[in-house]
C-alpha cells in the first residue's frame, strides 16, 4: 500500500480535493494523510466540515497583513519538517495557490515526488492573473504526474516540454464535488438574502476580487454595478464581498447605498452554491466560476482580458468582458434582453468534466505507481482496471447532467471560487510593492 499526502490550504483547492480523498480513502491502493497549511482559516474549515474531512496535520499559518512570501516561507518550514517524517511515496497539491507552489517546492527538496492536480492551465501571460499564473508554471517543473482537467490543459503541458506519458487528462474534480452536492439545500446565512427566493426577479451574481485588478479597474466595476442598478431597477444584484479591504475600498463607494444590490459578508461553501442556482447570470473575475457555471446552466461573462479556461470560450459557456464599465453594462444589458443571446450561452455543453475525475485521478496515480493499468482519459471509452471503489451515486440525479446543460431544479452546486492570498490593505504606501504586479510585468 503507497502512502501519499495532500497538501493544500485555501477553500478552492480543499473543494477540488475534497472527491480525490474520498475517492483515495476508498482505494486499497492507498494510504493518505492529509496537510493543511490554513492559507484560509475560516472558509477552508467551513469545507472541511461540509465533506467531512479531517486534517492530519494542520500548519494553521494564517496570519494578519500576510504577504506572499510570508505563506510561501511558512509553508516551506512547516511542509519540509512533514515530508521528511513522513517519507509518503508522492505528494498531491492542485492548482495555482502560493501553497500549491510552496508545497510542490517543499516535495521537490525532501525529494519526494509530486502529482500536480488540475494541471497545465495558461493564459500565457506571467502575470495575469498573479500570482497564479507563475505558480502553476512552477509547479509544473517540480511535478512528476500532471492530471490535466481538459485537452487544452494537456496540450499546454505538451508545449512546455512536458513528456505525454507523464500526463493524464481527468476531467475537473470540481465537477465531482458540483454532483455530489446536488439536491443539498443550504441557508443562504446572510440577512441580505432572507427574501431572495420570494421575488421573481431576476438575481446578477457579481464576484470580483483578482489581485491583477485592484484599483481603476475594480472602480471601474464598482462604476458598472451603479450603472446597472439606476438602468435595470428590477434587476437585483447580488454581490459576497470579498474579505480584502483593497476590494472593499473600491466597491463600496459604488453601490453600498442601492436599493436594489444586496451585498453580504463571503458565504459559507454551500450557500453559495445556493446563490449560484438562483442567479440569472454571473458577472465574475474568478476563474473557478467559469466551470461551475455553465454546470447549472448560467452564462458567465469574465471581468478579465485572458483566461486560463479557453474551453469555456469555445463552448460558448462564458465571454471575456473586461473591466470597462461601459462594456460590462452593456454585455449585461445583452443577456437580460436578448433572449436567444441567453439561450445560447445557457445551454451550451459544460466541457470540464463528467463527475469520474476523482476515480480517474486515483487510477492515474495508481499506474504511475505501477500499482494498475492507465485510466481512460476524460471523453474516453473504455473502462477502469484499477482497484479503486466507484463514486457513490447521487439519488435522482442523471450522471450526464454535470457535464451539460441540465435543468437542474431544487438542485444546488458547489462553487470554488479563487483564492486569496491576504486579506490586507497597503498602509499609507508602505509594501505597495506586494501588490502591483506591474513592477514585475512591465
């Protein structure tokens, strides 16, 4: 039996991980532990408690005005220590947090191997969105085993001299965690929303929150939302602030005063899900929402100029918008108005998964151990030969409605929006440089 230990810390990376522990704790294959740095203190626990799982070990790092390379060096001295006590056979870390990378670099110099999950997105631009886009090129180098979510996501990994045996294309594990939560209802938990599923009107979804657009741009955004609220009276816009002070600065003088945009404190995991359901359509800077969405059928538009999620571009699931306050009115305005415009995003096919990435990442790691044969990739035919248990059903639920277009009634999703590196504002100048990721991009 090989021993393996996941390590993460923030709420996305505990949601996507969520299904590859069940999945591993089922597996005789296996024996994991789990290691969590507490990037995120409250939102990590709050999934944590949701999927019933228990850390091994805990770093618990978070700390007032961290920056990022306070979490990196923490996450270095605390995981190092870990690995050489434990010596498991590989260490799992999933996507682009600072503690993905920290804990990829801590595995890579106590010499143990390293399955990166969620592998291989880009957007080509080092710093867009930062710092994510530079730690899930780093950890692509000290990676070992590269499960890649989509075909777009393999290819990349192919462009940057990454060997095709060393890569599996598994489907999103989100979508897993989306399935196994349908047909959970959760209190929305917030005062704001109390009524929210009493009117008929339509819900706009905002999230925004990306460090690459702290100032003008997330004014700009603010300026939009104001715009929307005065043009649409009947529109009822919804926003879960996010904990930053930087981001709170810049939306509030906007829109904390307008009768018909609710903003709460950030949602617990499943409520959120919750809200997703009820939207009409999602305005979003996240990443994460770019899958999640179009899985109960809402277009997403995406206040940013790239994305790493292209599949959801060419499916037609999602359009890039910007931060222009006149296009995002106006994009907005779009799909309210024009029925078919909606229709065609909304019903476009999920291209993230099928709700199996867990079992197929289990299995990946199983032949990449020389423990089984190799999975049938995602969008493949053929069946597992591996000795790992199957996801437990969900009651009524059609296992091809996640990875379509599903009218997904009384139903609820699980969303995992981005991480959050702090939750600090820049005092009077001082460390400004921790926050302009154009000293480093010019």
């Amino acid at each position: 039996m090989k021993r393996l230990m996941a390590v993460y810390g923030t709420r996305p990376e505990a949601i996507k991980m969520a299904p590859v522990i069940e999945a591993l704790r089922r597996s005789p294959m296996f024996r994991s532990t789990v290691a969590v740095t507490g990037q995120h203190r409250a939102l990590l626990d709050q999934v944590h408690t949701l999927f019933g799982i228990r850390a091994d070990h805990d770093l618990d790092i978070l700390t007032r005005r961290q920056s990022l390379c306070d979490i990196t060096v923490r996450v270095l001295d605390g995981i190092c220590p870990l690995l050489q006590h434990e010596r498991p056979d590989a260490v799992l870390v999933q996507g682009d947090t600072t503690t993905a990378f920290a804990g990829a670099l801590a595995a890579f110099y106590t010499s143990v191997p390293v399955v990166h999950l969620e592998a291989g997105l880009r957007t080509d631009n080092r710093c867009a969105p930062f710092p994510e886009e530079i730690n899930r090129r780093l950890v692509t180098q000290l990676a070992s085993l590269h499960l890649a979510p989509t075909g777009h996501a393999r290819d990349n990994l192919l462009r940057d001299g990454v060997p095709a045996a060393s890569v599996v294309v598994t489907g999103n594990t989100v979508i897993d965690a989306l399935r196994w939560a349908v047909g959970r209802k959760a209190d929305y938990g917030d005062p704001a929303l109390a009524d929210l599923d009493d009117t008929a009107r339509r819900v706009l979804l905002v999230t925004v929150h990306r460090r690459e657009s702290w100032g003008r741009a997330i004014e700009s955004v603010g300026g939009a939302l104001a715009d929307l609220s005065q043009i649409e009276p009947d529109l009822l816009i919804v926003l879960p602030l996010h904990p930053n002070p930087v981001v709170r600065a810049a939306i509030l003088p906007h829109v904390g005063r307008l009768e018909n945009v609710r903003l709460t404190e950030p949602l617990t995991y499943a409520a959120f899900a919750r809200l997703i359901h009820r939207s009409h359509l999602i305005l979003t800077d996240s990443g994460g929402i770019q899958e999640e969405g179009p899985g109960l059928g809402k277009p997403v538009l995406v206040m940013r100029n790239s994305t790493e999620r292209p599949e959801a571009l060419e499916a037609g699931t999602s359009r890039l918008v910007g931060t222009d306050r006149e296009r995002i009115v106006k994009e907005v305005r779009r799909l309210l108005h024009d029925r078919q415009a909606y229709a065609t995003m909304a019903q476009a096919v999920n291209p993230y998964g099928d709700g199996r990435a867990a079992d197929r990442t289990v299995q990946a790691i199983g032949h990449w151990l020389g423990l089984c044969g190799r999975p049938a990739e995602f969008g493949g035919t053929s069946h597992p030969v591996c000795a790992a248990a199957s996801a437990p059903e969900t009651a009524g639920v059609d296992h091809g409605r996640a990875a379509h277009r599903g009218s997904l009634d009384a139903a609820e999703g699980v969303v995992a929006d981005e991480e959050y590196d702090d939750a600090r504002v820049p005092q009077g100048g001082d460390d400004a440089d921790e926050f302009d990721p154009a000293q480093v991009c010019r």
